[in-house]
C-alpha cells in the first residue's frame, strides 16, 4: 500500500533523539549541521562495526544518501522497511512495487537495483569455478541471495560439467506466489545443448515455507526419470525458503 507523509516541509524540532532527524527536503548548497552529523555517525558506525552494527533501516539510510544527496533519508528508509518488511525485501522489491511508495523516485529504485545486482554477482562469484558439491554452503548462499525474497516463484536450474563445476545458471521459468510451470523436456534438452553432465533444480517459496508441495516432488520425478535416461545426474532440488532451504536428497526426496 502506499503511505503518505505530509512532512517533508518541516524542519528539525529541538526534542528527541538527536539522530533521530526530521523529514526535510533541502535545496540549499549546505547541509544542515544535525543532518551531516547524523551521517557522519553512521558512516563511521558501518566502518568500525560493520552491518551487524545497525538495524536494517540505517543500513538502507548509507544506501539512499547516495541517491538522495539533497535529503533527510531517514523517514524514507523507515518507511521502505514498513512496506516491505526487511532490507532483503526492500532489494528484491519489483521496480513498480518500489516506485507506488512515497519519496521512491528514479534514482533510488536504481540505486537499490545496483545494490542488490552487486549482491547477487558477489554471491555467484564464490560459486563459479569451484566444485559445487564440495562448495555447497556458497552454493546455498547464493540461492538465497537470489531468490529468497522474490515476491513470486521462480526456477532456476544449475547446469554443471564433469568435474562438477557450474557451467550455467538459467532461469527458466517465473510464476505466482505459489505456482510455477516447469516443462522437464526443456530442462534436459538444454541440459544437452550446454554439455552438460549434471543439473541442480532450485525454486523459491515466497510464503517462506520450503515444504515442497505434491506438484514439486512430482515435477522433480519427472525430471529425474527424463535426466537418467540421457545418462544425466540430477544431484538435487532444493526449496528456498525465508532464512531456510529443503534438500530433496537430504530428505530422502530423490
């Protein structure tokens, strides 16, 4: 929903929390001194503590000083919180979701789109060139910082050669919340296309529960059959939940 503010005229009051800045818009050439203070404490919090030193909105704030250079970001970065619920939501938001809140403007939907494709590529990098199965904590890091607080279902498979190294990374297909089709002819035959020699199935779960459902552990039999017959090894199919993930080898699945 969007939420409005009517208070972005307002200056700074006397009382409260002296980081705790008022929501102005500024056009002076200056910053006003509680604001620049306020930054610089932030900044210098993130350098000395890191990310687990602040809370989600005051990492979002050292994020939005960049695209809103003239404000107080602070009500901002409240808000994007308020709407999506954690700084993970607030990254993998759809351009249109973040645009319908109020104070979201070009500049900050692509400072959060730079941020967020940054993570992504940092995350695959720790994958790339290494034996997935012997890296499988930055595998499963990776899929979380993908498609852990994406708002619908997407699925992805992981195509890797003889030595187990990823050679691709496909997405392919995207659905609703809850639902997404998936066409195993597809997943083998691209699977030959590429040379490759075994694949990982990876879905997401925006309800945050990686139960799979009666549709999942069907369509992962039907590619397991489909890939034996190629003389390809499906390793696994993993479920990503919120802050956790199913293993359908691990539970006996495959």
């Amino acid at each position: 929903m969007k939420t409005r503010s009517s208070s972005f005229d307002e200056g700074p009051t006397l009382f409260g929390d002296p980081d705790e800045a008022q929501p102005v818009s500024l056009s002076s050439d200056r910053l006003p001194s509680y604001i620049t203070d306020h930054r610089k404490r932030l900044r210098e919090r993130f350098m000395a503590g890191g990310a687990e030193a602040m809370p989600d909105y005051e990492l979002l704030e050292l994020i939005l000083f960049r695209a809103l250079p003239r404000q107080d970001v602070k009500p901002l970065a409240r808000r994007l919180i308020e709407v999506f619920g954690t700084f993970g939501h607030v990254l993998a938001a759809p351009q249109a979701r973040l645009a319908e809140v109020t104070g979201v403007g070009a500049a900050v939907v692509q400072e959060l789109k730079i941020i967020e494709a940054a993570a992504q590529r940092l995350a695959r990098s720790r994958v790339l060139q290494r034996p997935v199965l012997s890296s499988w904590q930055a595998l499963l890091d990776y899929c979380h910082t993908a498609m852990a607080h994406r708002p619908t279902e997407q699925f992805r498979v992981l195509y890797l050669d003889r030595k187990n190294l990823l050679i691709a990374d496909e997405e392919q297909a995207r659905g609703t919340v809850d639902h997404v089709p998936v066409y195993p002819r597809e997943v083998v035959k691209r699977a030959l296309e590429l040379d490759a020699s075994a694949l990982i199935l990876v879905h997401n779960h925006p309800s945050g529960d990686p139960t799979p459902s009666p549709a999942d552990v069907s369509m992962t039999e039907q590619i397991r059959r489909a890939a034996e017959a190629l003389g390809l090894v499906l390793h696994d199919h993993l479920v990503i939940g919120k802050g956790r993930e199913l293993s359908f080898r691990a539970e006996g699945l495959l």
